[in-house]
C-alpha cells in the first residue's frame, strides 16, 4: 500500500515554486493597491458656498485654552 499523501512537497518544489508564488504575490499587491493610492491621492477641495452658509469654514481662528 502506498501511504504517501498527494500533497506532499520536497525542498525542490518549494524551490521551484516559491519565486513564482512571491512574484505573484507582489503583482497581485501592486495591482490591488494602484486604485486605493489613487483614491488617496486625491485632491479634496472645498466646495463653493454661499458666504453666509453654516457649512462655510470660519474665517478667525479657533481660540485655545
């Protein structure tokens, strides 16, 4: 009887197959990151609001205490 299993790996699988698993990791990443860092990378600004609007941003600073 052979009690070996299916899904055993020697030193030489892995050394064959861990480059091509890491490259794919780091394509994998960059792929999946490049619309998050867009995302971020956005300029925010500030919409035109009338002057007398609550949303508008005050024009004398904060005091602190």
């Amino acid at each position: 009887m052979n009690n070996k299993s299916k899904w055993t790996l020697s030193r030489r699988d892995i050394l064959k197959k861990g480059p091509v698993a890491i490259a794919w990791g780091v394509l994998a990443s960059i792929t999946l990151s490049t619309p998050i860092i867009s995302r971020i990378g956005r300029d925010h600004h500030i919409p035109d609001l009338p002057k007398d609007s609550i949303f508008t941003p005050s024009s004398t600073p904060p005091k602190r205490s």
